[in-house]
C-alpha cells in the first residue's frame, strides 16, 4: 500500500505543499483545494499549471477529492455546514456538473478516481437511502462515460457517515447497478471519518460490514475521543483506531490501492507543514510494522 496526503492538509500553497510531499519521499498526492480554490472551480489555465507542478515534484495523483454530493438532500438550503462544499450548488443537476468537470479534472491530472459523497446527514430511513441510490445511479452514468470510478466516501456530515452505513449503502446501489456501471464506482473507507460520527469500532466492526471487493480508497485520519471533532485529531496510533489491525486487514484481503492521509491534525502553534510531517511519519511507522501481517 502506498502512502499519500491530500495537499491542502500540507500547506495552503499548492506548490509548496508539493515540494514538502516530494521532500518527504511520498510519490502520491491527492487534490481537493489549490491556492485556497476548491478543485472544481480552477480554470483550465489553473489546472494545467496544477497538473504541471505535480509533474514538476514527480507526484502520481492519487484522485481528485471533489465535494459532489456534499450538499442538500433537499436541494434547498445553502450547505453552510459542511467544509470543502461549493456556494450555491444546491440542486442535484449543479451537483452533476460539478461531477462532470470533476471527470473532466481526473483526466487532466491523469487519475481515474473521483471522490464523491452522500448529501448533507438527514435521518437514515429506507427512503432517504433509496433516493441516494437514485441519485448515484445517475453520477456513476456520467463517470461511466468519462471512464472513471467513483470514490463514495463515508463522511460525519453526510447520510453515509459509518462503515455500517457504508456497507448498507454498497448493497442497495450494488443492486441498482448493471455490472459495467458497477465498475465504476466503489467505496472509499475513511476509519476516522466513521470514528468521528460515533462508530466506536472502526475496525473491526465498521471495516467488517464492507464488501473488501468494492472498497476502492482509503483515507486515514485518527482521533482521541468518540465522536471526534476538530481538536480531537491526532497522528495515526495515538487515538482510538485500530490502524495496526486495519492495515493488517487491507492487506489480507488484497486491497491494491494507495492510502492517503487527510490527517486534520493541528495542535495549537505547530504549522500546518510541521504537523503534516509528524502524521506522514506515524503512517509510515504503522505501514512499516504491519508489513509483514497476513
């Protein structure tokens, strides 16, 4: 498995975030905002010159970490609750375009992942997923005709949150799929992001209700309480998640693809940079020592 970080969570300087990911060893980065810019809101001129400076500090982009589907549910009310979310796309046909320009983007930095979400959290009911499911079948038309795969992340603000939730959602779209729309799409497992909605085993309890087939990405954050909350975050095998026993698990069931930090980790005074560094460290640790796991 190999180990990246979301750039942002590095430095808020695209390409000095860059250079510090290149310094460390890593080859992968993955791109939600650029020089305080949300991703799907650069110009062509932008992301080219983007695209470049990855190209530059020899950088493989791990996906494009799109907020699609990080809004309403109701397509009404302005997403003023959720970071990373784009003003004004409310409806589900902004959201489809903002997709569309994601797809367009993960060509253009020459990945085939697309991380999207499950709209803003409403309480979970049979018709609340159903209506998700419509809606993804949709999204997962148009990755199929740009030929990328989706990233459905489980998100604290979103109605998948848990791995619970996670595996529940796969079954229901799963079945609403035909196998060659099911090709692209998959989930993306973030521990941390299920620990923070209040999930208290992330593993083994939340990775177990997954398909291991359809888990695509995986991001990796760690927390010292449940639910966590921004404060709360803390390198990885400091807080409450089970990272040795997920990395050993990953392996075992033949998980392929990268692992990339979205650490949030910020302790008063410390730089962002300096913070970044100190979970790519503890990651590598962790990595290293489950090596060997079966």
């Amino acid at each position: 498995m190999e180990l990246g970080i979301i750039t942002d969570e590095v430095h808020a300087n695209f390409a000095t975030a860059c250079e510090h990911i290149s310094r460390w060893g890593l080859t992968i980065a993955e791109v939600r905002n650029v020089d305080g810019k949300n991703v799907t809101q650069l110009d062509e001129g932008e992301a080219e010159q983007a695209a470049a400076t990855l190209r530059h500090f020899g950088l493989r982009v791990s996906g494009i970490a799109s907020p699609v589907f990080k809004s309403p549910f109701d397509e009404a009310a302005e997403p003023t609750k959720a970071d990373f979310s784009v003003a004004g796309a409310v409806t589900v046909a902004e959201q489809l375009d903002l997709l569309e320009r994601s797809c367009r983007l993960a060509k253009l930095f020459d990945t085939r992942l697309v991380r999207v979400f499950t709209f803003l959290r409403v309480p979970w009911s049979d018709e609340v997923v159903t209506e998700v499911v419509e809606r993804m079948v949709r999204a997962v038309e148009v990755a199929a005709r740009h030929d990328v795969i989706l990233a459905v992340e489980n998100e604290p603000a979103c109605v998948v949150g848990t791995g619970a939730e996670l595996g529940d959602f796969f079954a229901r779209l799963d079945a609403a799929l035909s196998p060659a729309l099911r090709r692209h799409v998959g989930a993306l497992w973030d521990p941390g992001n299920a620990l923070a909605l209040g999930e208290d085993e992330p593993y083994p309890a939340g990775y177990a209700a997954l398909a291991k087939d359809r888990i695509v990405h995986v991001h990796l954050k760690d927390a010292a309480t449940v639910p966590a909350t921004f404060g709360s975050f803390v390198p990885l095998g400091e807080g409450l998640v089970d990272y040795a026993g997920q990395f050993a698990a990953l392996r075992r069931d033949g998980y392929a693809g990268s692992v990339v930090l979205e650490p949030h980790y910020a302790p008063p005074g410390m730089e962002t940079t300096a913070a970044a560094k100190l979970c790519v460290d503890a990651a590598h640790r962790l990595l290293s020592a489950t090596a060997g796991a079966v």
